[in-house]
C-alpha cells in the first residue's frame, strides 16, 4: 500500500487552490476508495448566449410560454431539455 502525503491546513480557499493546482491529488487521495456523491442541492452553473430567432417564432415562444404561465426563456430551456433527454 503505498502512503499517502498528509493535506496541508490552509488558511483560505486561495491558498488551498494555489497548492491543489500545483501539487498531483494521488499523493493526498487514495482515488481507489473515493464513492460517488450527488450534490442535489447545488444549482447548475449557466451562461449566458445570445440566439437569434425569426420574429414569428419568437413570438410564437412566447405565446406558448405565456398560456403556461412560464417565462419565455424559461420555456425555452424547458423545450431545450426535453429535446436533449429524449435524444
């Protein structure tokens, strides 16, 4: 079994993201026992685009949108995530 280095006290997240972007986490982690977690409370990071869309569809979003009571970016990311999970 090889031993494993002892992680560093940190006195911020800086310092701690300085040292984890120069040093390898094998030598800190024994990868092999780690277990999946899933962080169901964390919101998803996003980004902002821009899309440019004829008028008339456009316009037709946002009925739909409207007669869901959703707002029509929100329905779009809605229509957007159906399509995705059903490809």
């Amino acid at each position: 079994m090889k031993m494993l280095k002892k992680i560093p006290e940190f006195k911020d997240e800086q310092e701690e993201r300085a040292f984890w972007e120069s040093h390898d986490s094998h030598e800190y982690v024994d990868w092999n026992k780690a277990k999946v977690r899933r962080l169901s409370n964390l919101k998803k990071s996003t980004k902002s685009i821009s899309l440019r869309l004829p008028e008339d569809m456009l316009e037709k979003l946002k009925t739909q949108a409207n007669a869901l009571d959703v707002p029509y970016q929100s329905y779009i990311k809605m229509l957007l995530q159906k399509e995705l999970s059903d490809f």
